[in-house]
C-alpha cells in the first residue's frame, strides 16, 4: 500500500518540545513561555541563553555565575587557531567554523559524557568560543591579527571587539544583542532537527552541533542572510528594485529573505530585527540602503505577496556593522548554538531514534543476468 509522502517533512509533527512555541497564526514566538519580542526588550543574550537551556530566566546570583563561566572560556584554543590558519581563504567561513568546532570537540577529553550536567557544560564552552573562531577568522581575511578576548565585557560587546578591535556604539551593540536573541532559537528548523537527528543515535554533541552547522549553510535556510546581501549588492539601488525582481522572478529565481515554511503571514521575528536595522541606517547615515530594502519588499508584495524572513533585515544589518557578507552565517551559528544545544538535551532526555521510512520507486526486483 501506498503511504501518503510528505515531501519536506511539510506538516509533520514528530515530538514534543517545551524550548519554544511557534505560532504561525497568531505570528508569534515564544522561548519557553515568553514571546522573543519582549525578551530582546528586556533581556540580553546571556540571560536568554541561560532561558533556553534552564527553562526559567536567571536569578541575579546565577546570572553572574553563568557569565563567569562563559567569560572565562572566551580565548581561541592555540590549536583551534593552528587549524583556522591552515585553511585557504577561499574556505567559506561557514566550513572554516564548523572544522574549528569539530576541533574543539576531539580535543574535548569528555566528549563522551553525555550528562545533563557535561552537555550543559560542553554548550556553554561552544557559546564562549565559536565567537573567537568567528571574529578571528575575519580578522585573518583582512589580514589581522587576533583580538584577545575581554572578561569585562558582555557577549556581544566582546563579540565586536574581537572582530574589528574596538567595542563599537551602544546601538550597535544592541542591535547586534537584539539579532543573536532572536536568531537563538526557532524550533524544528532544518539545522536543529539535523542535531536531533544526530542525537538520537547516541552520538555526542559536538557531533551534532557540526552536522547542524552544514545544514545551516543552505541559501533556503541560514545561508539566506548572506544571500540577501548578494541580492542587495545584485540591483544597487531602490529605483532598480522594481525591474531586478520582475526579471528573478520570470526566470522564477527564489528571493532570498522571503517566504517561510511556517510562517505564511510574516515572520514574528523581523519587526524587532526591522527596528533595530532602523537604529544602524540612522547611525550610519544610509537612508539609500533603507530605500532598497523598502522598494525590494513592496515590490515583493505587490508580485507574490511573499513576507520577508529574518534573514531579510538582518543581512543589511550585519552589513552596516562592517562585516564581510560572507561571515553573516557564522553569526547566524553563534546565536542559534543555543537553541540547537538546548535541542539536544531536550532530545536525550526522551530518545528515541529518529529514522523515518521511505517509499521505494526505483526498479522491480530483477537479477543478472546469466
Ligand atoms: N521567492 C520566490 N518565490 C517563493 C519564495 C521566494 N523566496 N518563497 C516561496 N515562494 C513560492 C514558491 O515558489 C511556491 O510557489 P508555487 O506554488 O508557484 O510553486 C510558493 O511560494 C509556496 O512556497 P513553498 O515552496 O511552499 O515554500 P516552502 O515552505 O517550501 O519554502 C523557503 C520555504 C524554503 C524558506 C522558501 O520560502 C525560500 O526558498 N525562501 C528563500 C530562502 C530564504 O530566505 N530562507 C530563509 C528561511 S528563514 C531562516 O532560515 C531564518
């Protein structure tokens, strides 16, 4: 008998999750409980990844203690920077990152102890760390050298100065805090499913963050922010916006930064990242870069009536703040190594294998011949 094929896994249900809800009717999303929106309001990332991993928002005492030990691991491990200088500049950071990541994990001597308490552990490590993989290896495409980590400063602040060698303006900060909170974390997306997935056979959790890094890569899923800024490269400028879209879309090229597979009405995340990119347009003087966005995402939906994504307002945002746009990805991991961790204790903590059938369309059975 035929099953039915759900192409995609489109529609699915396949587990529980208590991480975090999202509700495409009501355009909502909400880290255990609360809605994202009010989180980026009012909490910084730290305090969001401790959410996301614990269930509840830290207490003063803990908060403290949680950035302590994520401040205290911040440096580039020699050997993760001897690996990282190895690679050839025509590496894409996102193959650079998940390399170092692996790395990190072989040099782990526990990287078999799977205990809420190791992988809880093990998360908080990659949080200190894939920031100083990231911002070194811009640093290297520039052809500078690495910025030393510092305990004074918070993760994003830390984050810019170890990119580009000083701490920029508060609004870039918060814009950049306000981006890696509402890139944390989104459910049974493509790359945190590939972690559950990896989970579910038992394997570690480095294993399964690497594997999620390659599934983040993709241009229809973390890959998108990166090519948003192509597409914004591609057209220039507002007045040709109109023209560029008719022609990608009569040779029915996708729109990178538009659609969702869940969200069909707008993605709940892009008001608070569209605010924030605001901020950095009038910080940076660049109201022909609003011009473009705004004349790419009307002209959209007069065409297909197809809502912008987060990628969408956080590709120009990563732009404005001076990195490469190739690097856009990696950051895009930096943030979401939260939600997919958080996944695969989540994961463990219930498992079952995941191993989905197949209906097979390929020839009869035959034989050789003779
Ligand atoms: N540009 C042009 N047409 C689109 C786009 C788009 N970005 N997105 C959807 N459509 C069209 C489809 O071609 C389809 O048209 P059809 O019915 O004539 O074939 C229709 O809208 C319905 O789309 P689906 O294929 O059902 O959408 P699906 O759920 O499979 O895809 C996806 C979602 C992959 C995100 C898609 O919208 C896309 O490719 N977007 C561009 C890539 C992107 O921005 N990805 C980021 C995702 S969000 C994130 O990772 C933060």
């Amino acid at each position: 008998m035929t099953e039915e094929i759900r192409k995609g896994l489109a529609g699915v249900v396949v587990d529980y999750t208590a991480v975090s809800k999202v509700n495409p009717d009501t355009n909502s999303l909400l880290y255990r409980g609360y809605p994202v929106q009010e989180l980026a309001a009012n909490c910084t990332f730290e305090q969001v990844a401790y959410l996301l991993w614990n269930g509840e928002l830290p207490t003063d005492a803990e908060l403290a203690a949680f950035e302590q030990a994520e401040r205290s691991q911040r440096a580039l491990d020699p050997a993760v920077k001897r690996i990282i200088d190895e690679l050839p500049l025509t590496a894409h950071p996102m193959d650079v990152l998940r390399t170092a990541v692996s790395v990190v994990g072989a040099l782990d001597p526990s990287w078999n102890d799977s205990s809420p308490e190791g992988n809880l552990a093990k998360s908080v490590t990659l949080l200190a760390k894939i920031p100083a993989m990231v911002a070194y290896d811009q640093r290297r495409r520039r052809g500078q050298d690495l910025v030393e980590p510092d305990a004074s400063l918070g993760f994003s602040a830390n984050f810019l100065n170890m990119t580009f060698g000083s701490v920029p303006s508060d609004v870039v900060v918060d814009a950049f805090d306000v981006s890696m909170i509402l890139y944390a974390e989104h459910s049974f997306n493509a790359s945190t499913f590939t972690a559950r997935v990896v989970t579910s056979t038992l394997a570690d959790l480095y294993s399964a963050v690497v594997a999620a890094i390659g599934a983040l890569k993709g241009p229809l899923h973390g890959g998108a922010n990166e090519a948003v800024m192509h597409v914004f490269d591609e057209i220039g400028s507002a007045d040709r916006a109109e023209a560029w879209l008719d022609d990608a879309l009569a040779s029915k090229r996708k729109i990178m930064g538009f659609g969702h597979r869940v969200y069909k009405n707008g993605d709940s995340r892009v008001p608070t990242m569209k605010t924030a990119l605001d901020t950095l347009i009038e910080e940076y003087d660049r109201p022909d870069l609003l011009a473009l966005y705004t004349a790419l995402d009307e002209t959209m939906q007069a065409r297909k009536n197809i809502k912008p994504n987060l990628d969408y307002p956080s590709g120009p945002a990563y732009h404005l703040m001076g990195f490469d746009t190739e690097m856009f990805t990696p950051l895009f991991v930096a943030a979401r190594i939260t939600g997919w961790t958080a996944h695969i204790m989540e994961q463990l903590a219930s498992n079952a294998l995941i191993r989905p059938l197949s209906e097979y369309n390929g020839p009869e059975e035959r034989h050789l011949a003779g």
